[in-house]
C-alpha cells in the first residue's frame, strides 16, 4: 500500500514540475524590479 502512495505522490509531483512556469532572465528581472517599485507584488506574478 505504501507503494501505491509514494507512486501517486511522484507523479503528482512530476505533473506540477512539468506545469510550473518558466521565466526567462527578462522576464524575472522585470518581476523584481516592478516589485522592488512597488507597482506590483510578486505574488501577483505566481496566477
């Protein structure tokens, strides 16, 4: 049963590591800095 468990969790994991998003260096500087301006918040970026 253990088994069936851990299984599950790889691949629910696999599915969120292929599912997360993917920013270039542009991108995350632009992020930071708009944050750092107070224009926007980071977590505003994560939806």
């Amino acid at each position: 049963m253990m088994r069936k468990k851990s299984s599950a969790q790889k691949t629910i994991r696999d599915i969120r590591r292929a599912t997360r998003r993917h920013y270039s260096a542009e991108e995350k500087t632009r992020i930071v800095l708009e944050g750092l301006r107070g224009e926007t918040t980071i977590a505003d970026f994560d939806s």
